[in-house]
C-alpha cells in the first residue's frame, strides 16, 4: 500500500507579511556589499577619491600596495569627490589605491581600564602595556553639548589644593576656567599640582601638540605616582598630523564624559587648546577654507565654542575644566585667547614678571576672574577676598613711588595698610609645589588675615 505524502499546509497571509519583513530586515541591515573607490589626489595629507554613500565623518582605509591600510577621516566634499584626511602618514599610498569605508565615525573604547594609562585620541596604547578592551565600550569621540535647560545651577566649591585659587578665585563643581600664559611661566606645574590635589574622582588630560620629552615629565614630576593612578591622558605629540592633535582634545572631552555619565566628579586639563586650534587652522586651510584673523578660518571659532561647551555639570555628574592657553607674545587679545574667553566661565592669568620675582604659582590675582565666585561663596569670603584684590590694587599703584622713595608714610591710609599687608598677603599667595592645602584652612586662613582691614 503506498501512502501519499500530505500536501504541506497552506502559509497564512500575515506569516508571509512577517517572512517578507525579516527578509528585508536582513537585505538592509547586513553588509551584503561594499562601495570601493580609488584615491585620485594626494596633496600633504589630503586626499581626494570618489566614493558613493559616504558622510562627513566616516572613518576610511587607504590601501597602499605594500600591504598597509592608512587611515584617513572624511572632512569635505568637492563636487563628487571626497575629500580626505589622513590620521597619520601617507607614505606608500598612490594614485589609484584603493579606498573603502568604516561606514561610520571613529570609535574610542572607554572603560575603568583607561584609568592610569596613556592613550592616542584614537585609543591605542602609548605606554607599552596592551589595553583590556573586551569589556569597554564604544562612543563617538564627536557628539553634542547637554541641552542648556537640563544643566543644574553651579553651587557647590571645587577643591584645586592651590591657595590662591581656592581663596580668590573660587571654582564651582561643573566650572571652565581657562589658564592663560606664555610659555614657560608654569602652566604645566600648576596642572601637576591642581591633578594631585583636586578632590576629582578622575583626571583627564589632554595633552596637544607637546614636545616628546615633556610626555614622562608631565606624568612623573607634575602629576607623580598618586595622579597618574586616577588620571587618563590622552596624548598627541606636535610632530603628530594636524587632524590627530585637533581630536586630542575631542577625544579627552568623550572619555571625560563618560566618566561623568558614571556620576564621577571629574576634572578635565587641556595644555593647550592653543594648539588644538593651530591644529585646526591647518585642517582647515588644507581643505581651501578662507583664512580669517591670523590664519584662522572661520570654523575653528564655532568648533572651539561646540566642544567647549560639551563640559559642565549635568544631573549625573559634572565635568569641572581648565582649558590652558598660550599666550603668543604675552597678547592676552590673540584671536583665540579672546574667543576662549568669552565661552569659559573664568581665566586665572599667569604672569611673566610675577614668575621673575620667584613668586610661584605666578598668579596675576588682579588680571584673573572666577565668573562663579558670588554664587558659590558666603558673604565673609566675598568680602575678606574683595579686601585682599583691594590691597593689592592699591599696592600696585603706588608701587613706583614706593620704589624710588617717592612715598611718604602717612599721607594715604589704604597704602600705609597694603605696606603693612603686603608681606602676609605674598606669603598667603606662595605655595611650593609639594605644599598640600585644604579649602575650608585656606578660606578660613584668608578670612582670619583680612579681619580687622578697615579701607
């Protein structure tokens, strides 16, 4: 006896609706193919090739014959070219080699893991030990500033361990201050001492843009065993590519917040976003944008004033930052040093002639402003802080006369006080750099010296 087999059963309409789905599903979510393209210019380190579906932003592979793939990021369009960015060298590329895309932005891996370590910004290790990254996760090195309206009000001090600071320029939790000043007059030491002192959860630092051999100082002298434990740096040599030195800096702010995301109390350093914007006048010119004010074209200004912003406090943490800038020539009116200013909530300017009377940190306190200091400090600080800014004042206008024996004691009362004062206050305001200060002594010891000043 033979048995037919049975007819199979008939699919239901909306089973088929739902197979068609996954299939379509499947077609436009795998990578079922690959757009190549062929470089057909290389100039410096831009690169032109015609490539479909690609984005501002896309990370590429350039192949070149010997085997090697160069990594380049995608800038611009002209016409129906690409044009191209190379994140390091371009030898061996050639005309004709082959180009293919990520299909996406660069990617940094960010985790517990970076802690103590000294990364590229694209996340390789430059300290010689490999990275864990099978738990890490992945972001975007370039994203968006908080929404103003979901950022708390600053009220709440931020510790630096630096006497003047915490007495007269008060930081808030949250808050950017730049440091301004020329080279040599102490940036990197007062960073070094603020990363050890600092009551952050986490440093991070950027450094751009730095002479090689200043990498190992930075992280043994200014920031010693303790700092590099629960710091991150994130470092790119001067003699590195100018795209690479300008996402340094985007790379330092990402891993700051994520850690910010975590609730950390972080405090974020750049030295120096003078040279994250040198960097980006060459990606700029590069690329045949105008130049503007000494050679800046007109996107550095609004790229600076986006990842300036994407610091601050937000309801899962804050990112508390100081952006150093080089002030080329002592011109505090550079065109980026006026910029940085206007965005950042604050600028303590070092100064030259106070760094020669051997007087360190070298803090311009009359030239300095903390934007926050009214909100976050009680009315005894306010005013033993305004009495000692007075003094000094007054002291630095009188100090001619008082130097050729000009002046006659008795015949102003607010110099004969600042005379009397001005020992105290210098030594208040100096502090070695080993010295280890707690905000509520510093407040305290500045509130106990000016009690008493009647001016």
């Amino acid at each position: 006896m033979v048995i037919d087999d049975p007819k199979p059963a008939a699919i239901p309409p909306e089973r088929i609706q739902e197979i068609h789905q996954q299939i379509r599903t499947v077609l436009y979510s795998e990578d079922l193919y690959k757009y190549k393209g062929r470089v057909s210019k290389l100039m410096g380190l831009t690169v032109e090739a015609y490539l479909p579906q690609l984005k501002i932003g896309d990370l590429c592979f350039i192949e070149t014959k010997d085997g090697q793939s160069k990594a380049a990021e995608v800038v611009a369009f002209k016409g129906d070219m690409a044009q191209m960015l190379l994140l390091y060298d371009g030898q061996g590329i050639s005309q004709g080699s082959w180009v293919a895309t990520t299909g996406g932005p660069i990617l940094l891996p960010v985790g517990d893991f970076l802690l103590g370590r000294l990364i590229s910004p694209l996340g390789e290790p430059l300290d010689g030990r490999p990275l864990d990254i099978s738990n890490a996760n992945w972001i975007n090195v370039d994203s968006s500033p908080p929404d103003p309206l979901s950022r708390p009000i600053i009220k709440h001090k931020f510790s630096t361990g630096v006497r003047a600071v915490d007495s007269l320029l008060t930081m808030g939790a949250g808050q950017r201050m730049g440091l301004f000043a020329g080279s040599g007059v102490g940036k990197s030491t007062m960073m070094g001492m603020i990363a050890r002192n600092s009551e952050a959860d986490v440093n991070v630092v950027a450094l751009i843009g730095e002479r090689g051999r200043e990498v190992n100082e930075f992280m043994e002298n200014a920031l010693g065993e303790e700092g590099v434990k629960r710091s991150v740096l994130v470092c790119a040599t001067g003699d590195q590519p100018p795209l690479l030195r300008m996402k340094t800096l985007m790379s330092a702010t990402a891993i700051a917040e994520y850690f910010r995301d975590q609730g950390k109390k972080v405090f974020m350093m750049t030295d120096t976003v003078t040279r994250a914007a040198m960097s980006g006048r060459e990606v700029g010119l590069s690329i045949g944008e105008p130049p503007t004010m000494k050679g800046y074209p007109p996107s550095i200004f609004s790229w600076l004033q986006k990842v300036l912003e994407r610091t601050g406090v937000t309801d899962k943490g804050s990112i508390t930052a100081l952006y150093t800038v080089l002030v080329e020539g002592d011109d505090i009116n550079d065109p980026v040093c006026d910029t940085v200013r206007g965005i950042i909530d604050g600028h303590i300017l070092l100064s030259r002639k106070i760094a020669a009377q051997n007087h360190y940190p070298a803090i311009d306190i009359l030239g300095s402003v903390s934007r926050l200091f009214t909100e976050i400090c009680d009315p005894e600080h306010m005013q033993a802080a305004g009495n000692m800014r007075e003094l000094l004042a007054v002291y630095k206008d009188a100090k001619d006369l008082i130097d050729v024996g000009a002046y006659e004691h008795g015949s102003n009362p607010k110099i004969d006080v600042a005379l009397q004062m001005m020992p105290e206050i210098n030594r208040f305001l100096r502090q070695s750099v080993k010295d280890i200060v707690n905000m509520d002594s510093t407040i305290q010891n500045l509130k106990d010296l000016m009690r008493g000043v009647n001016l």
